[in-house]
C-alpha cells in the first residue's frame, strides 16, 4: 500500500516528516485525583494525585516525542497553571512556542475510584482570548509551519476565540503545503470541516453526532466514516471504539484494527495517543495501514497506564504483534 506521502528533504538534507506541530487552544493541567469510593456530599480521602499536561494537541505532541519523533506545541498558555503545562512538556522533550495571555490556563479535576467504575470528570471552561490574542497566535503558526509537514489540533475552544479558529488554522497549514489532523467535538468540529483537514478521528459519540444517527456494528462506522469521508472532502478518517479498536476510510480502502484484551487502568488520553501514534508514522511516510497499527498500539498502551500518564515507546512496541489489522474494502 502506498504511503501516505513521499518523503521530502529540506534543502540543508533534514527530514522534514522528522517534526510535527500541534496547535491546543483550551490545554489544562490534568489533575487526577484518586479514592476508594467517591462518596457525594461527604469526606473523601484522597489516596494518591497525579499531575500532567492536558489537552488534545499536547497530548499528541507528548505522545509523538515518548515515541521517538519531534514535535513543537503551540497555543495559548497563562497564568501559574500554565507554566506548569510548559515546564511539563519542556521535560518531556517537547518544543514549546505558547502565546502567553493574561488569564489562567484552565484545570481539569478527574476522579478515579478503585472500584470499577467510570471516572467523574470536572472540566473548566477556560480562560478569554483576546483577538489581539488569537492574532498572535497565528502569526506564531505561521513561523513553525515552514518547518513541519503534519499539523494537529482539536479540544475545546476557549471563550473568546473565533467560532471558525480549526477552519482557519486548517486553511493556514494548507496554504503552507502541510497536512491536518483535526480532533474535536461539536459546533467547533463542524465549522474545522470545512477547513478540510487531511484527516479526522471523533470516537464513537462524536461520530454519531456528526452523522446524526445511531451507530452499532463496525459496519455502521464504516459506513459513517465513508459519509463523512466523501461529503467534506477528507482523505483519512479514523472513528475510534475504545476497546473494541478502530475503523477507517482512506483514499486506498477501508480497515479494521483490533487491540488484544486488556484490563484498562484508565482511558484518559488514549484517543489522543492514537493520533499521536498514528502521525508517527505518517511523518515518516509510512502506510496507513502500518500508521493505523501503531495507533491503536499507543491508544492501547495508554489505557493500561493511570491517570493521565501516556504510553511509552517501550510498551507501544510490545503492544505492537498484539493489534490485528484487516483490510477489508
């Protein structure tokens, strides 16, 4: 199967797939707090905290590096919840370049019980952006893109900023030849489609949402990622199904990708690692079809860890005979 793009060499010999940029808007310190049993209206004792950066784009890029790539995250950061997120991602091996705005970068509380149980999320809306804000922030994308040939974005948007800020950033990279991964939900993933990103991942609700219908088997998603595939304009569309792997529509057929069984710590930050995964081989002009693989390795690989914390090169690897993939149109 051919791969998703020839490679490209700069002009002084560097690989231009070797870097990714991610662009978060709304990123968050993800708090993880755990108890025994939550107990609503009462005491609860908390057993132990975790402490990471948050964020769809940042998740990527922490991804893409654990993995062994290179990545540059931008967005908007503020406040001491922001220099949190940098130095975090900073000792990570992350590239940061953040516009830095007056208001606190947002936090977002997750509550993980020992039973088994879903978590209990408590997410804030984030802080305003300015269009003195957003301006700069663009002009801040303007300067890495020359140096990438991926973008991702995706998440929530801040108040503030425009409506149509992924269909601007979308149409941006274009203009500077570099391909897109958009991951987001609602009214802001509607306006980001018309921006016609290369590629797409909503999870199982998300894409329901966007097709309007009820969907069930893998068949159903297929057909739904076909939809969405020929309606917008969009090369790769991967829906996400949790335990149950994921399907994909591409330009060269359609796939299956199936994780082994595994007892899930924590699904937190799982799609984004199958985008993460995903881009790290596509930056190296690998198939889809490996790209998928590697994927849904990462995705897997992060829900075996708790909390917030993401995959590892190490456990993405092992994970890797373990995932079956299967094209079946």
């Amino acid at each position: 199967m051919p791969a998703f793009y020839p490679r490209l060499v700069d002009t002084v010999g560097h690989n231009r797939y070797a870097m990714i940029l991610t662009v978060t808007l709304n990123p968050s310190v993800d708090e993880t707090l755990f108890v025994g049993s939550l107990q609503i209206g009462d005491t609860n004792r908390v057993t132990r905290v975790e402490l990471d950066a948050g964020g769809k784009g940042v998740n990527v890029a922490r991804v893409f590096v654990a993995l062994g790539g290179q990545a540059v995250a931008t967005g908007f950061l503020g406040g001491r919840h922001g220099r949190f997120v940098q130095m975090a991602l900073n000792e990570e091996g992350v590239e940061t370049d953040f516009e830095i705005i007056a208001g606190r970068t947002r936090r977002n509380i997750c509550i993980e019980e020992a039973e088994d149980r879903p978590p209990t999320t408590l997410n804030e809306a984030g802080p305003t952006i300015t269009e003195e804000n957003w301006n700069a922030l663009l002009e801040r994308v303007k300067k890495h893109l020359p140096r990438v040939k991926w973008m991702a974005t995706g998440g929530s948007l801040p108040p503030g900023a425009p409506r149509d800020a992924y269909k601007t950033l979308l149409e941006l990279a274009r203009e500077h030849g570099v391909s897109t991964v958009l991951d987001a939900e609602g009214p802001a993933m509607m306006q980001g489609l018309h921006g016609k990103p290369t590629m797409i991942k909503p999870n199982e609700l998300e894409a329901e949402r966007l097709v309007g219908m009820n969907l069930h088997s893998d068949n159903d998603f297929l057909g739904a990622a076909s939809a969405l595939s020929k309606k917008h304009g969009i090369p790769f569309v991967i829906i996400s199904r949790g335990a149950r792997g994921a399907v994909a529509i591409t330009q060269h057929g359609a796939f299956k990708a199936r994780p082994p069984l595994i007892q899930a710590r924590s699904t937190v930050g799982s799609g984004d690692s199958l985008v993460g995964g995903a881009l790290f081989i596509a930056a190296e002009g690998g198939t889809f079809e490996e790209a998928l693989k590697w994927g849904v390795a990462a995705g897997t690989a992060t829900a075996m860890t708790s909390g917030s914390e993401i995959c590892t090169r190490q456990d993405t690897e092992k994970m890797l005979p373990e995932i079956v993939v299967q094209k079946i149109a």
